[in-house]
C-alpha cells in the first residue's frame, strides 16, 4: 500500500524515480523498491517525504485514507476520495476567492 501511494504522490508532482531518489539521497533503484513494496524508507525518509508531498506520515504508511496535510497548524478539509489533483486545485482556487471577498466586504465597511 505504501508504495502505491509513493508512487501516485511522486507521479502527481512531476517527478521521476532519479528525481526522487536525489531528494532522498537514495538510488533510483532504491525508490523503485519502495515503490514495488519490497522495503520501506526508514523514518527519516518518511518525515521527508511527508514534508515533500504534504501528506501525513499515517496516511503515507496506509493508517488513514485521507490526505491530511504533514503540517498541523494548517486548517484541514476532508474532500471526497474520487477527488483528484484538479478537483483539490479547484477548491483552493475557491478558497482564495472567498478571502478576496471577504477582504473587499471588510474593506467597504
């Protein structure tokens, strides 16, 4: 399960195994490994990772189905599973126009 998500995290930003591997300082074959389920990074790597990818360590390792963001003091939302990357772009866009709106509603009183 862990590499599933390594790797779909991994695809959806971009980035191939050799980049990957050079962010963790491991070898490609390393992050192909990973990815294939055969070892796992140890906890150094999976705080990096997390922090690259900003998921939470529970739900890279398969403890959580959701998301949720690496850094805590971020207000989270829960979005449905058959989200994707788009749908998640869209909301922020929405998010941002709601605090113009805001702004501009505070700013004519």
């Amino acid at each position: 399960m862990m590499g599933e998500r390594l790797q779909e995290l991994r695809k959806d930003k971009g980035l191939s195994q050799a980049q990957f591997a050079k962010i963790l300082g491991v070898s490609h074959y390393t992050v192909s490994s990973y990815e294939c389920d055969r070892s796992d990074p140890d906890d150094n790597a999976k705080i990096t990772i997390a922090k690259l990818f900003d998921v939470s360590v529970d739900y890279l390792i398969g403890l959580i189905n959701e998301p949720l963001s690496y850094d805590r003091n971020k207000m989270t939302i829960s979005v449905p599973e058959s989200f994707d990357n788009s749908d998640i772009a869209n909301i922020k866009e929405y998010i941002k126009f709601l605090e113009f709106q805001k702004f501009n509603v505070q700013a004519e009183k």
